[in-house]
C-alpha cells in the first residue's frame, strides 16, 4: 500500500486495533487515500489460513516480515512466489522489508524513493528533540506487575530495538552483549537487573500499576531509569503497535513516540 498497490487479501490486525475491524488506523488511512475498499482479511489466530490465502488468487505473497515456519512457505510457494525473510523470523528492519517486497513487486526504484522519503520525516522529527541523542534505551516485552522475577527484553535483532537508532538513540552495550542468542528476544533474572546499569530509557507494555510495582521492587528499583521515571509506557493501542515499525506507521507513529521518548529522555538529566 505504501507503494500505491491495494493488496487482494492481508492478515488481519490482532494487536492494537481499537475498533475490532481487523485495520489498523495507518492502513485505513492509505485506503482512503487510494479510494480502495478494504482487503480480504486473513485470520492468523491459528497460523496460515492457506485456503483463504489461495482464494484471493494472489500474484506474490509478501512476507518479507514475518514468522513463516518452512513448511508454511512452502505451502504457500505452491500458491504464488513468495517473498520470505533473509535470516530470522520478525527480524526484517522496515528498510530490508521495503527493499525485498518492492523488489518483488517490480518496483525497486519506487521502494527505494519511499525509503529516502521515510528518513526525510524521521529526520526531521527527531531534529525537534536534541536531549535524545547519546541517550541509550531498552524495549522490554512484558512485566508482570504481579511477578518481576524476569525480565524479557527484545534484542538488537528486533525491529522495535533497530528504530530507536533511527530516532537518534543510543545502543546500551549491555542489550548488545545480551542479544548474542541471535533471536529477537531474550529474558534475564531480575538479580541480574545490574546488567542493564548503562540504559536510560526503558520503554515496555503496561500501565501505572506496573510501574508502581517496579519501583517497589528491590532488584528493579535499582535501574536507573526506574529510579529516574525514563520509563515509556505503551498500551494494546495503535501507538503501541507502531512501536515496531512498518512502511506505513513509521509517519504516523512519530509525533507521539518521539515526543514520549523525548520526555523520558529528560527525565535522565
């Protein structure tokens, strides 16, 4: 879509969704911009619905981010080419996906100008917010407030974590030494919280609750970007599933995450 072409079917949005109607906002949004109906949607709650997928009759399936198991891609290849991720599922940064699906979609030279176009506006978003630069941040996946005794945490090779340096952050040294699995995500004791001693923005899912709860815990308590608040606090909500960064919300997420970074960043001063 970011590309001009209306998709015969895509999965249905499952996270962060706030009127239930399978489109998140940004998608809606192009839609209309395309005067283009919405799609077959495709429920993924069990995985792959290969039949719905087949019934669309589609040219290429993109699935340059995704989490496609070997055998789901080869299903699908019998279906149409399809587009798969290079080395990791959910690992595909928005510009590899940009570059492969574009690619695969004839259009290489219109992905690339998008690409240029993307940077554009992040640049210029992130110039309004100079406390960010230099400062580290951490994109831990959950905390249960009830039970801190781990903490899970996405690695340098997630997405969400590879967008806080295009918004002019920082890479802790301790995410980057504790994302040698080579997975996109990892999970540490809370004894061993000190690790992350070097990160100044926290950014994770949960409500004021959990941060209550994290700052009455005796081993969280002790990062110092829960003893300074340089927390950012996302919900099941549009900004919170823009976080990780597609073609589309990139643009549409950046006023609102930069300027939430931003106050977390200050916090730390």
């Amino acid at each position: 879509m970011a590309l001009g072409i209306v998709p015969v079917g895509m999965a249905a949005a499952n996270f962060g969704d706030d009127d239930g109607d399978g489109v998140l906002p940004w998608v809606a949004e192009r839609l209309k911009e395309l005067d283009a109906q919405t799609p077959d949607l495709f429920d993924e709650g069990d995985g792959v619905d290969f039949e719905a997928v087949a019934a669309t009759e589609p040219d290429v399936i993109l699935g340059a981010y995704s989490g496609l198991s070997q055998a789901e891609y080869d299903t699908l290849s019998q279906i149409a080419p399809v587009v798969a991720y290079p080395q990791a599922p959910w690992s595909t940064d928005w510009r590899e996906t940009i570059r492969m699906n574009s690619a695969g979609l004839g259009m290489a030279t219109e992905g690339e100008a998008l690409i240029s176009n993307i940077e554009g506006k992040i640049a210029a978003e992130v110039a309004k917010y100079p406390e960010l630069k230099g400062k580290t941040a951490m994109f831990v996946t959950h905390l249960d407030a009830t039970d801190l005794s781990l903490v899970n945490f996405y690695t340098t090779q997630d997405t969400r974590v590879r967008f806080f340096q295009d918004l002019g952050l920082a890479m802790p040294k301790s995410v980057a030494r504790a994302s040698s699995t080579g997975s996109f995500a990892g999970s540490i004791s809370a004894e061993r919280v000190d690790d992350f001693d070097d990160v100044d923005i926290l950014v994770t899912y949960g409500d004021q609750t959990l941060l209550a709860a994290m700052r009455a815990n005796p081993l969280l308590a002790h990062m110092p970007a829960v003893q300074h608040e340089a927390i950012v606090l996302l919900g099941r909500d549009p900004v919170g599933t823009a976080a990780n960064p597609t073609p589309l919300s990139v643009t549409w997420v950046l006023p609102d995450y930069v300027r939430l970074l931003a106050e977390a960043a200050r916090k730390t001063e």
